[in-house]
C-alpha cells in the first residue's frame, strides 16, 4: 500500500496531570463539541495517533488522549513498541494476561472519561481504545457517562489460550454490566479489526457480540490475499497507521465510520 497515513503533533494540545484512584498519568485535552476519550495504542501518543485525534477535533469533538505509557509526540519503531510492551506486560496497572480481573487503569480512564462528561457538552462521553488499550474501551463503559464505546483492533489479553481468544477483553462481570446498559438502550458499541490480523482473533469479537447484540457492530477489513485495499497480512492499526487520506479507501472510511458513529451517539 503506497502513501502514508495522517500524523499530528503536540502542538495546540493542552497537557495536563489527572489524578484518580490512587493513580497520576498527564492528559492532553483539545477541541470543542461532545467529549471524546482517545486511549493511544502501543506504544503511546504517536504522531499517528495524533493525526487521528486531530481528526475527531475537526471533525467537532472535545478530545482528550491519555498518556498512560510511552512519550507522547516520539515517534513509532520496533525497538520503541517492544520495550513498551515489555514493561507493560509486567505491570500490574495493565495485567495483559489476565482474563478475570478488572485492571486498574479501567478505574483512572472511567474516572477521565466522568469527568470529560462533566465539562463538554451533550448527554455523555465516547471512549475509543486501540490494540492493547482497545478493550479499555468497553471496560470503560462500565461507567454511565459513556454511551458509545470503539474497540479499534484490541489486543489484551494476548490470545495465547482459547480461553484469551474468546475473551471480550473485560471480565465477565463487567461485560454483563456493560450488557445490561445495551440492554436499556444506553450504550452502543463498535469493533473494528483486519480479517488476517491473529492478535485481534475474531472470537473475540464473537462474545461481545453474543452479549450486546445489535448493540455492538462489527467493521471488518479485508487484508487477505489480494485484497482491494492493499494491505498486508500484518495490517494491524485500523484507525492509525492503516488510514489513507482517500475517500473509498477501507481504513478511510472505517475512521468515517467511527466519527459517525459517535456523532449518532452523543448529539441526539
């Protein structure tokens, strides 16, 4: 696939440290309209990720990034995302084995995202994870203020078992909760992945959408062999790295998907 995608950097963005549960990371807030949590991928706030945030700010949302790893604004290389991975795979914040437990930093991101909610305007928050962080997202939801949760790629827990891959990425507790909320019809929710990428299985997938129904819609590109798109195998980063500035490109219009999405959620 030629060209390359949308990139951003730290400039405009208001940074700031927020502090819940015992824990402090620094956020970056731009942006007016409806509120919108963006949760980086590996291994942070990338210049990638910031072409995507720079894109929902545009496309008239309040944006807050959390920088719970990584430095913000470096940009992306191998030796960079797995000495972030490595330090994360240890860290109990995070616990990206673990099938049954709520991991702690579910707690700060529900705290960002209520109080996001309480300062921009409309009914409630979206809140957008991507691969390690994407089934955040839906823990997140666990949280009355969010009403519209993306689960872009998620990765965690790694699937290295049967009983990771079909892991919705949150306990079951928690996804019976976030159930409940689709249930009542205060919450929506999307998944986005590549149809070859093994780190994002599609059991995954599977079970959320067993628990929330029509409540949950799932977006899936073509990265097999061929494919019309272009992309590789290896295609991964659905909302980032993927996206080409071309209308009818697939990650072009998955990332349209997702801003209509949320504009559907938290304007009405």
């Amino acid at each position: 696939m030629t060209g390359s995608a949308p990139t951003g950097t730290l400039q405009g963005w208001a940074r700031s440290p927020f502090t819940a549960h015992g824990r402090t990371h620094d956020v970056f807030e731009r942006g007016e309209g409806p509120g919108v949590v963006l949760i980086p991928e590996v291994p942070g706030i990338s210049p990638e990720v910031l072409g995507f945030a720079d894109h929902l700010v545009a496309a008239g949302f309040t944006v807050v990034v959390p920088s719970p790893f990584g430095t913000p604004g470096r940009a992306v290389s191998t030796g960079y995302a797995l000495e972030t991975i490595a330090r994360l795979c240890v860290s109990s914040e995070f616990r990206a084995f673990a099938t049954e437990v709520r991991r702690p930093i579910t707690d700060w991101l529900r705290a960002v995202a209520i109080d996001l909610a309480g300062r921009a305007p409309g009914p409630g928050v979206g809140v957008i994870g991507m691969c390690f962080t994407g089934g955040f997202a839906l823990a997140a939801a666990v949280e009355p203020a969010v009403l519209a949760a993306v689960m872009s790629q998620p990765g965690v827990p790694f699937p290295v078992s049967r009983a990771r891959k079909v892991n919705g990425g949150l306990s079951s507790q928690d996804l019976e909760t976030v159930g409940q909320r689709a249930d009542r019809g205060e919450l929506c929710a999307m998944g986005l992945r590549f149809s070859e990428d093994g780190i994002v299985p599609l059991e995954r997938f599977a079970t959320v959408k067993a628990r929330l129904g029509d409540a949950f819609e799932v977006v899936q590109l073509d990265s097999s062999r061929g494919n019309p798109g272009g992309f590789s195998s290896s295609a991964h980063s659905v909302l980032t790295g993927e996206v080409r500035e071309q209308p009818g490109h697939p990650a072009y219009e998955a990332r349209e998907r997702v801003v209509a999405f949320l504009r559907e959620r938290l304007t009405s």
